[in-house]
C-alpha cells in the first residue's frame, strides 16, 4: 500500500494519517494532536520520531525554578484568609522556588515520595507577599513574616541569624522579581503545550486584556487623605486611652481607705509580726493560739506531731479562710487530721517577711551559741528578752507548748532534735544568704534546741 502524503486542513489544523503492514494484514493508524502557540509566534518542525512522545509543559518549562535549596526552618501559621489562628510552630523542610514557598513536613526527597497520588505540599504564592522582620508576633529572636494579599500570614524562625537573613533576602527577592514583572508569565496566563509532534493547532486570536483604568488623580488624593485620616484617629484613639489610664490611676483610692471601706482585707499569712498584733489588739497572733491550743487538745501524743506532713490542698483551703478573717473552728470535721493544722502553724512562721527571731538577731544568735555553756544561756536571755514584745511573747508561748510536746515524746517519738530540726529553718534565717547555708542550718537547729532545753530558765515559768 502506498504511502498516502498528509492533508492539510483548514484552518491551520494538520491531519496526518499513517499506515503500516502487519502480519495480520492491513491496519490504518490515525493520530492527531494539538499544539496551541501564542499568538504571533512561528511554528517550528519538530523532529517526527518525537511525534509520539507525551510532554505536558506550562510556560514552556519544566515548572518552577527552584531558588534555595531546602533547609529545616521553624514555621508557624498564625492566619488564614484573614482569620487568626492558635500561633503552632513546627520543624518544616522549606523549599524556594520562583513563584512559590513550600513547605514539607521532612527533607524534600522523602517527602515527595510519601505524597499520594495527586497531592500536593504546602506552599505560599509569593506573588504580592510581603517579607518583614517582626518582633511582636514571637518572644523567639530571628523571627520575619510573611504576609499574602489573600490574608494567610506565616512566620518563619531559625536559631542561627545568618541562616534565617539568607532565607528572607532570597524570599524579599523572589517577591521584589515578581512584582516588577520578571515572574510575571508564572502569576498571569500559561501557555498550553502539548506532544511534540508535526501537528498543531493554532490558537485563535484573542483580544489583549484591556488595562485597569488608572486612579484619577481626585481619587488617588481622597485615598491617601483616608489613610492619613484614619492613621491620626488610630493615633488619638491611643492617647486618649493612655491619658484616661493616667487619670484612673491617679484617682484611684489608696490602700488605706480601701481598707477602712472594708473593700481590702488585710491578710494573716505574710502579715508583718507587729503590724498583725498591733491590727489584733494583742501580743501573740490569734490564729498561733487557736493552733496550739487545739493541738494540746487532741495532737500532743499524735505519732510524728510536727515532723509529718499534712495535706497540701486542705492546709491551702484553711489559709484562705483564716486569710478571709472568717469564724474558724479548728474542732470541725474538716480539720480532723492534726498535721493540717501544724503544717499551718508552720506555713505561718514560714511565711512571715521577718521572722520570729528578727533579721537583727541571726549573727548575735549565732555568736551566743558559740560561747561556753555558762555564758550560752545567759547570751541566749538577754537576746531574747531584746526582741520586740510580740516576738517575745510568741516566742514563750510556741517554745513552752513544744517543751510541753517534748514531755510526750514516748507516745508522739518527738525528740528535742526532731523538734529543733523542723523549727530551726522555720523561725530564723538570715536576711541576706551570704555564707554556707548548710553551716547557718547547723546553728539553727542548735539555736532552737538550746532554747528548748532551757526554756524555763529563758523564758520563766509559765504564766509569768
């Protein structure tokens, strides 16, 4: 059969049919494909033993030119389509092509195999972004945003300056190419090629997209006295909350006639020793003789009385109440355990700004303990006896209740050590830790248990 030559058809449309001898005999094999050029351009021939091979190119490339190889950068999404989101930063292999940032959840090789038929990786169009260092958005340093005209803002961070600059000059270029119209074929139309072969079809002529009109110049001067309207009110908006805040705060009333309107409370716990005596009308806090009186109640044979540990929560919730100054009945169900209302006791000394020993006694405490024993004792008297009334009479209160604990020691297995370990670090520590704390521990505990072994001698029998 002869070889029959191709027809040209109208309209720029080329039809080729081909034949070929089999060994079944005669088969006619028709192909047609189509090639669409912009306009204007020449059509070149193309090599027929290529008329078969099956390329899909737009623009005329293979696809986005990539920029900046990958590189793992910290990324965070914090908007989408002008909608703010919870700011989540991630680990991300971060790839830069021409006209687009994308974004990996590993090294860019592993990731494209794992993609699924038809996916697709996340990826910015930086076409009309904007690149920015910020400060405001993150507490992390090295922290620039990216913000797209369709209203998705990303940020991107590294730990290493140098490496986040080159990632943000090579994306500010990128975007700066784009927008003066070097990239400007990847944002607008694409081309449509297709097959590599001889047979083509022209596209028809279309007319050239007709330009925006152009701001009048009445426009353009009504737009820019907006924005410069709306910048001085966004400005005086902001004055006139700083000057209202200025105005509150100098208005506001002071603590004191807070406290005598009875709005503000003081507190017991963290309360100065003198200041709470002094708002009590007594000498020895009140709530220091409800504990004590309530642990020789029911508490002075307790095993472990002072040394074990109440409950945290409970211990908490009756600070709150003795802090609110309401009616406190330490025999009530809820305050059955003995160690919440020692750890109480406790917590309050612990909690005093100065101590029960003052900040002015610690280095002479320590100089009395150092002194042979006939001397000791009288060093440790007179100390005392210098102290301000309501630490004084705290201080013979707690010591003689303790000396009395100490008489029970074989139920309770408290020991005057036991006893002056636990109480040592909680009524006395120096004002400023300037030396070996372990070495002031030591002259705690042997400060209190001193104390203890001479309290009558110290303090005088009780009720003197």
């Amino acid at each position: 059969m002869q070889k029959q030559p191709a027809m040209v058809l109208p309209g720029a449309v080329q039809m080729r049919i081909k034949s070929s001898q089999s060994s079944t005999g005669e088969r006619l094999s028709q192909t047609k494909s189509m090639v669409l050029p912009e306009p204007g351009t020449l059509q070149k021939p193309i090599d027929r033993h290529q008329r078969n091979q099956s390329q899909h190119n737009v623009g005329g490339s293979d696809g986005p030119q990539t920029i900046l190889k990958g590189e793992y950068l910290n990324k965070a999404k914090i908007a989408e389509g002008g909608k703010k989101l919870r700011k989540n930063w991630n680990s991300t292999w971060v790839v830069l092509c021409s006209n687009q940032l994308l974004f990996f959840k590993e090294s860019k090789q592993e990731a494209v195999a794992n993609l699924k038929p038809g996916g697709k990786p996340d990826g910015v169009d930086l076409c009309g972004a904007v690149i920015e260092w910020t400060t405001e958005k993150s507490s992390r340093k090295n922290v620039f945003q990216i913000t797209t005209p369709n209203g998705h803002e990303f940020l991107l961070q590294a730990d290493h300056f140098p490496t986040i600059s080159k990632w943000h000059d090579a994306i500010k270029k990128a975007v700066d190419s784009l927008s003066s119209g070097a990239g400007g074929q990847s944002c607008g139309r694409a081309a449509l090629h297709r097959s590599n072969s001889t047979e083509c079809l022209s596209r028809p002529t279309c007319e050239p997209t007709k330009p925006k009109p152009k701001e009048t110049k009445s426009e353009h001067r009504r737009s820019i006295m907006f924005k410069l309207n709306y910048s001085a009110s966004d400005s005086a908006d902001k004055n006139g909350v700083k000057n209202r805040l200025k105005k509150f705060i100098s208005r506001r009333p002071s603590m004191k006639t807070l406290q005598e309107k009875g709005l503000i409370k003081d507190r017991v716990f963290g309360c100065h020793m003198l200041t709470l005596c002094e708002r009590e009308r007594t000498t020895v806090p009140k709530f220091v003789k409800l504990c004590i009186e309530e642990v020789e109640k029911r508490g002075l044979e307790a095993d472990g009385i002072y040394r074990v540990s109440g409950n945290l929560a409970i211990i908490q919730k009756l600070r709150f109440l003795v802090d609110q100054e309401e009616e406190l009945n330490l025999g009530d169900s809820q305050w059955e355990d003995i160690h919440v209302i020692t750890g109480a006791l406790k917590m309050f000394f612990r909690e005093l700004p100065e101590p029960l020993f003052p900040f002015r006694f610690f280095d002479l405490f320590v100089e009395a303990i150092s002194k042979e024993p006939t001397q000791k004792v009288q060093a440790l008297k007179k100390l005392i006896h210098q102290a301000p009334k309501p630490n004084h009479n705290t201080m013979k209160l707690l010591f003689h209740h303790l000396r009395r604990v100490l008489m029970k020691s074989q139920k309770n297995l408290m020991s005057t050590q036991g006893i002056s370990i636990v109480f040592g670090p909680t009524l006395m520590w120096p004002e400023f830790e300037s030396g070996n704390m372990e070495v002031n521990m030591v002259y705690q505990n042997q400060i209190v248990e001193s104390i203890l072994i001479e309290c009558v001698e110290i303090f005088g029998p009780e009720g003197m």
